[in-house]
C-alpha cells in the first residue's frame, strides 16, 4: 500500500465523492487517501493525507476550485490538480483560469455537476491519477507500484478498441525502459532546411506546452503546427492563454490560416488539422474526417499532411499522452528525411504515444521537457 498512489478527492457532491472514489478503489496503484467536500476542508486534509494527485471539482460552496488553486499557490503546494468539472463543459474561461493557476489538466463531468454517468470518463481520469500522481512521487523520491506488483502489461495493439488502448497506457512508464526500437529503414534523403515544425500531444500537454511554449526563442522563424488532445470550445481559450507566454504569437487554427513564421497554430478541437504548402503561400486546412487512432484531431493527420508537403524539411515531435495517436505517421516524416524528436520517459506524464514511436524507430532522439524548447529552436536554426 505504501507505494500506491494517493488521490484525495475534493467535490461538495457526496455522490460524486463516492462515485469516483470507486473509480481509484478498482484502480490497481491508485488509494484514496481521503475525500472533501470543499477547498477548505481538502487544504486542512492535506498535511494529514499528504496525497500524490487531487481531483478537483471547481463549483463547491464556502471556497470553489479556483479560490483552492489560489491558495495553493499562495502556499506553495505543488501536489498535481486534476480538474474534474460540470463547468470545464461551459466556462472554458475559467477552466484555462484553473490552468493559469496550476492545475495539470482537466476532464469534463459527462452531465452536469452530478453525474451519475461519470464511469465513462473512467479511463482517461485514472489514466491522468495514474500520470500525474506516478510523476509526482517521482519526483520526490518516492517509489511507484511496479511492473511485478501490478497486472500483467498487454502489448499495444496496432488496433482495437479505445479502452483496450488506454488500458494499456495506464501502466506504460511502469517498467525500466522501453523496448529496444525497431531498426527503422533509413531516409530516403538527408535533412532540408527546417520549414515546418509539428507536434502532436495529449494527456499531460497543457502543462507540458506552456513549459515549451514559453522557452522558445523570440526569433524563431519556423512556423508550429500543434495537435492537442483537446475537447471543442477549449482551444480558443487554451490557445489564448499560451500567447499570454510565449514570445511568438498563438492562435486556434481558423480554415485557410497562413502558416507563417513567428505563429503557432493549434488545431481545434473535434478538427482534425491539415497542411497545404503551395507555390504562394502555405495555408492549414481543418476537417470533419473520421477519427484517426482514437481522435479528432489527430497527429497521425497532422504528421501525414506535414510529411506529404515538407518532406524532408520538417521537424515533428512527439510528446507525452495516452495511446499511439502520431506514432505511426511521425514515422513518414522521419522516412521522408525530416528531423524527428519524441520526449523522453522521466519528464513525460504518460509515456505512452512517445514510446509508441521510439519502439517503431521513428523517433530519432529523446529530449527532456525541460530541453524540449532549446532542442526544437536549435534544429530549426541549423543550416543544412
């Protein structure tokens, strides 16, 4: 039990209290360490409890989620917040707020602030308790349940349903170290001039951006196109929120945009975004195709499209999240000649979609998070 990762979870609804506690109960590594009722309460719980994650709602009464995450930061708790809320389906605003203030990440409450329907975000909650919470003891030194105290790891699957999937990303990060990647056929031609920078990110990404996003150099003249794992009507906001720190401009991706130099472009949510490079200009296109690897957007699009115009002069990057999406097609940048780089083990959250690509050969060096921006502004200076 000591090496299991402790969740205190905070929500005024008793329902809900119960109905996720069940949730880490089934959860192999996951306790509940304890429950409250409202930010108050969770901050006198937490020298007692000393939890690894908490599961935020943001609508209690006496002190709501973002008065908690104030005070938090005030204080200089760095225990990772997960927001689980009815309003993340209708305040992206005050959900990018929660954000701004430290919290790691967020899922939608299915219907309304008591949802009796909450299982079916079961997987990706545990999956971000069993991410961030893993991460945090990590980092302080202490031990996470491994691989021989857990269930047996299946392998992933080239497909499948999306539960089997996720099943399997909850414990990827467990063992040592990846498999040894295949030996990947080599380029067809050695690497161009960086024109394009892509990346494709999910559970984890918020955090993971802002860190990027605000150590690029102010004089990148590559342009970035980003796949965020991302429920619609949030990457407005989300979007927004990053240009507040980065030094080039952010913006959600509208059809027809430019891709230029000094702009970032993040894909909208529930569309999947597309590159065109033509003689004149190079514009992004967004569509309602079906899902690719589990979603939309997908980075398997995004790395395909990108692939297919800039060859050999792309950069791709893949980052931390659940599953395989851009695993395969960051592989065609790779193959085209174009520079690939996936983050490593120790700084993902969920190493699951840059172990997917590193054990297919498609990554060709593992960055630290902390290094990302660095690396990514170095190969997109170098003259080839």
């Amino acid at each position: 039990m000591a090496d299991e990762i402790t969740v205190l979870i905070v929500d005024d609804s008793a329902l809900m209290r119960n109905l996720i506690g069940k949730m880490v109960e089934a959860t192999p590594g996951l306790v509940i360490g304890d429950k409250a009722m409202n930010g108050k309460f969770a901050l006198d719980k937490i020298p007692r409890v000393s939890p690894d994650v908490i599961v935020l709602d943001l609508e209690m009464p006496e002190m709501n989620g973002i008065q908690f995450l104030q005070k938090r930061k005030e204080l200089g708790i760095k225990i990772p917040v997960i927001i689980l809320s009815s309003i993340a389906a209708r305040g992206a605003e005050i959900t990018m707020e929660a954000l701004s203030l430290g919290a790691c990440d967020f899922i939608q409450k299915p219907s309304g602030s008591i949802s009796e329907d909450i299982h079916t975000v079961k997987d990706i909650l545990v999956g971000m308790l069993l991410g961030y919470g893993g991460q945090y003891r990590r980092l302080n030194g202490k031990k996470v349940l491994g691989p021989g105290e857990a269930p047996p790891k299946p392998a992933i699957p080239a497909t499948g349903d999306f539960s089997s999937r996720i099943s399997n990303a909850l414990h990827t990060g467990l063992s040592a170290s990846p498999s040894a990647p295949v030996k990947a056929a080599p380029p067809l031609r050695k690497p161009g001039k960086t024109e394009i920078i892509a990346i494709g990110i999910s559970t984890g990404g918020p955090d993971a951006l802002r860190v990027v996003f605000s150590k690029l150099d102010a004089d990148l003249q590559v342009p970035i196109v980003v796949v965020q794992h991302m429920p619609p009507g949030f990457t407005f906001e989300f979007a927004k929120s990053l240009d507040r720190i980065c030094p080039l401009e952010v913006k959600e991706a509208e059809e027809g945009d430019l891709i230029k130099p000094g702009r970032i472009l993040i894909a909208q949510g529930n569309k999947h975004l597309e590159v065109e490079k033509k003689s004149l200009a190079s514009v992004v296109h967004l569509t309602d195709a079906p899902l690719t690897s589990g979603h939309r957007p997908s980075a398997d699009v995004l790395f395909a499209s990108v692939a297919k115009y800039y060859g050999n002069h792309a950069l791709g990057v893949i980052m931390t999240g659940m599953g395989r999406d851009g695993a395969e097609q960051i592989g065609q940048i790779y193959t085209e000649g174009g520079i690939t780089l996936g983050q490593d083990e120790a700084s993902a959250v969920v190493y699951g979609m840059p172990r997917v690509a590193y054990e297919l050969g498609h990554v060709q060096e593992q960055v630290s998070l902390q290094n990302m921006a660095s690396k990514i502004c170095t190969v997109a200076k170098t003259v080839r």
